[in-house]
C-alpha cells in the first residue's frame, strides 16, 4: 500500500479531486448515472451540505468539479469526474500480489459483483464488513432481510489500480463535512472493464455467501 500512495501523490490535482468525490460518497451515483431517482437524492443532499458556509472551503477545493447550479449542472459534472476515475483508475501499479475483499448487501438477488464498472474493494475484511453494514438502510430491521454476499479476490503483482487515501465524514447534527487526508482505509478501486474476474469457489457460512476469485488484468503491463 504505501507504493501505491506514492504513485497516488504523483497524480494531478484534477485526478485527486475526482477520485476524492467519489470517496466522498458519490460512488453510487457515478456507478448508476442514469438513475434519476438517485441522482435526485444525491443532489439535494449535497445542495443541504453545501448550503452551509462552514463547508464553503471543501466546497470550492475538493469540490470544485462539481457544479450544483442545477441538477442538469450536477449530473453534468458527475459525468465529466467519471471520465477522469475511469482513466485514473488504470494508472496506479501493484508491487505485489493482493487479496482484496468487497462485500454487497441488497434485498434483491445478487449477480454481479458491481452495477458499474468501478469497485471498491479494500485489504482489510474486517473493515469490508464493517463499512458495508453499516450503511444498510435503517428500514431494513433485519440481516435475514438480505442477500449478503462477499468477494474474496487475488490480484496479482503488476495489476492496475487506484487509492484514495483519505475520506470525506458527514457532521449530520451541525451539517458539516469533514476531511482527513491523512486517513488510509486500505480501500483501492478497480476498474472492470479492463479486468477479467473467474469465479474459482462459491460457499455459504451462516447466511452469508462466499465468491472467491481472480481478477485478471487484461491491460497488463503493456499499458503507459
């Protein structure tokens, strides 16, 4: 991780805002830019945010891709950060082989290790779990409710990723958001459309379903 941080502090400056954007809790939406439903939530809780002075510097340094003028403007600019983290997300090299974790909870059946081409996967399985239950919906009253599914994934040296090492945390009672640049959740992103994912064993343990599998980097080391 700490040659990957290095490569990370090598990027520009628009490089690190967008992928500080999605940290920020955009993922969803940028994975799913055609859902009007939640590109709407995402904008009028932004609006909310931003609409407090206390978060005017964050607002206009690390958010200043974003345009809030409108939510045509917002999903514009939503559009113009995931060109920039589908490019970024291919430019960072591993220096050895990783064992990556993702876990998806969701009430409806999984297929799919993403929606979009972008995932986040971390190094860490207690933090994968931690995260990911953390943010289930508070009218969901029971983990029976849903299908918990999580990925277990090798990549071998010489893979092509991205890190964001920080994150963005939300003040809810005073509306203020919060930046620790300095905070590394060993969360990395893969980019799936220059990977090639094989299943390689599927198990279940106490409700929740186990994929183990490898992600093969089409690019290589062929890519500049």
């Amino acid at each position: 991780m700490d040659s990957l941080g290095k490569q990370y502090y090598e990027l520009s400056d628009t490089e690190k805002k967008a992928l500080f954007v999605y940290k920020s809790g955009m993922s969803e939406v940028l994975n799913d830019l055609d859902n009007e439903e939640l590109l709407r939530k995402k904008y009028d809780y932004y609006v909310k945010i931003f609409n407090n002075f206390k978060n005017y510097i964050i607002k206009m340094t690390y958010f200043n891709l974003i345009d809030m003028t409108t939510i045509d403007t917002f999903k514009r600019s939503l559009i113009y950060v995931k060109q920039i983290i589908d490019e970024v997300s291919t430019k960072l090299i591993t220096t050895h082989d990783l064992k990556l974790f993702r876990m998806i909870s969701s009430s409806s059946e999984i297929t799919d290790i993403s929606k979009g081409n972008i995932i986040s996967v971390t190094t860490s399985p207690g933090e994968v779990i931690k995260y990911e239950l953390g943010g289930i919906d508070a009218s969901i009253n029971k983990l029976d409710d849903l299908n918990l599914v999580i990925y277990e994934i090798e990549l071998p040296m010489g893979s092509h990723v991205c890190c964001v090492p920080g994150r963005f945390k939300y003040n809810d009672k005073e509306n203020i958001l919060d930046i620790s640049s300095r905070v590394n959740e060993e969360e990395l992103i893969l980019n799936k459309d220059i990977y090639d994912i094989d299943v390689i064993r599927e198990y279940d343990n106490d409700g929740i379903k186990y994929i183990k599998c490898n992600a093969i980097d089409r690019l290589g080391k062929i890519r500049k």
